[in-house]
C-alpha cells in the first residue's frame, strides 16, 4: 500500500486545529467505469469545480470500511464493498487549519440504497459521473493546478495510478 504525502502550497499557514481522517473509493460499475463527483464551489477557497472520488470524514467509533460504505450510499445511492485499501494520502487545507488522512480504497457495487446527501460537503456535488478510467485521467490532468482544486488534483491523482495498477494486477 503505497502512502503519500503532501504540503498545501495553495494558503498561508497558520497553523492546524484539528485533523480529519477521511475515506475515499474509486467504485466501479459492472462496466468498468469509476465515479467521479463533478463539485462546484463558490466559498472561501474560491471560485471553481473539479472532480473527486466519493467519500468523507469517519466517524468517531466507525471502522475505515464502515464509514466507506456509509458516505457511498449517502452520496451515491449504492451499497458498495470495500475490495482493496490502496494507499494513503496525508495532505492539509491551510484556508481552514486541517490535516488530512485519506485512505484510498478500491470498492464494487453490490446493490442500491437511497442517496441523502447530508453534509455541506455533499451540497457541493453538481453530479456524478461514470467514466473508464482512462477519461479519469483526463479529467484530472485538465483540473487546475491552482486553488482547491490543485490540491485536490494532487492527492487524487496518484491515488488514481494506484487504483489502476491494482486492477491491472
């Protein structure tokens, strides 16, 4: 499992208050597409969209794969099984003073479940997208390298060259 880590180059940093751990999948359809929420913002990061693998911060007492499958029914509507940790990604958003701690997951889609976005972070998804991965990767090298959005592109991006190494395999 490959681990990375990067700085937030982006914002000025004050400091952290706090430290989330997040779980993120690369789900995968019967026909080899992943899902990508396409997320638009207008905040204080700015002014942009993006793409970004479902997923979201564990709660206190939850397990990696339970929270994952939590967070892929609520923005997805699916039940999902977790298939493969892949790796992890510690990065920062200095604008909010948080250290991140993604874990990276491979899942497959085992049936449906009601979608109820629930927290502000969901609010941000305009839609959801199935593409080979190969179309991922293109949407992630067209990402801005700037703002929210290049810190976004990358953590997901060699987390991405992780989830198609080990589908190779």
């Amino acid at each position: 499992m490959k681990r990375f880590q990067f700085k937030d180059n982006e914002y000025p940093y004050r400091g952290f208050t706090h430290k989330r751990v997040i779980v993120r999948a690369f789900v995968i359809n019967d026909d080899s597409y992943v899902a990508l929420h396409r997320i638009f913002r207008d905040d204080q990061f700015g002014r942009e969209g993006y793409y970004e693998t479902p997923g979201g911060g564990v709660d206190e007492g939850e397990s990696l794969e339970v929270a994952l499958i939590r967070e892929c029914e609520e923005e997805l509507g699916l039940e999902i099984k977790p298939i493969e940790e892949i790796g992890i990604v510690e990065d920062a958003y200095n604008l909010i003073g948080r250290q991140n701690e993604n874990h990276y997951f491979i899942a497959k889609i085992v049936g449906k479940a009601k979608k109820h976005l629930v927290s502000d972070g969901d609010m941000l998804i305009q839609e959801t997208v199935w593409v080979p991965f190969d179309k991922a990767v293109a949407l992630y090298k067209e990402m801005s390298d700037h703002g929210v959005s290049g810190l976004v592109k990358q953590r997901e991006t060699p987390m991405l060259e992780e989830a198609i190494k080990a589908l190779n395999n």
